[in-house]
C-alpha cells in the first residue's frame, strides 16, 4: 500500500463516523447515556494514547509525567479551559524536570 492509498483510507476512515448520523436519523433518538458515551469515546482514545507516553516519555524521571497528566485532569475536572490545563500541565512537568535534574 503506498502513501496516497494510505491518506485517502485514513480520510475515508475518519469521514464515514461524520457522514453517517445524516443519513440515519435513528441516531438522533439514542439514549442520553449512548450519546455522552459516542462524545466521550475521542477523548478516552486520546487519554489511551497520551497517559503511556506520558509515563515513558521522560524515562527515569517518569514522576514529571504522572505529575503533569494529574495536573491536567485535575484543572479539566474543575472546568479549567483547554489552555490553562495544558499551560498548567507544562509548568508542572517543567518545573518537576528542572528539579530532577
């Protein structure tokens, strides 16, 4: 498979979930549950992407990592906005890297 078969399975991939609730108006009539769900399912893929890297990232001071992520959950809990939870995140792995070292 070369590259641009590969791009365009990826762009296929990602538009069918985007394309479908139009053309299914059953979607709309899901259970509250089942739709919080479909929102929340992104963001856990993401989190399952992110948090091991988070940990292995940094090596031996993998502490910096686990502190930044716990940082960031914790500003998102409480209603933070995106860019506070990121640049709190950032100060925290930064400055537990800076006394590590």
């Amino acid at each position: 498979m070369n590259a641009m078969e590969m791009i365009l399975l990826c762009a296929l991939v990602t538009m069918v979930p985007r394309i479908l609730p139009l053309f299914m108006p059953f979607l709309s009539k899901l259970p509250r549950f089942v739709k919080k769900c479909m929102m929340l399912l992104p963001v856990a893929a993401l989190g399952a992407l992110i948090f091991p890297l988070a940990l292995t990232d940094f090596g031996t001071e993998w502490l910096a990592g686990l502190l930044g992520v716990t940082t960031a959950f914790f500003v998102s809990y409480n209603k933070g906005s995106m860019f506070v939870s990121i640049l709190s995140s950032l100060a925290v792995t930064v400055a537990i890297l800076l006394v590590l070292v």
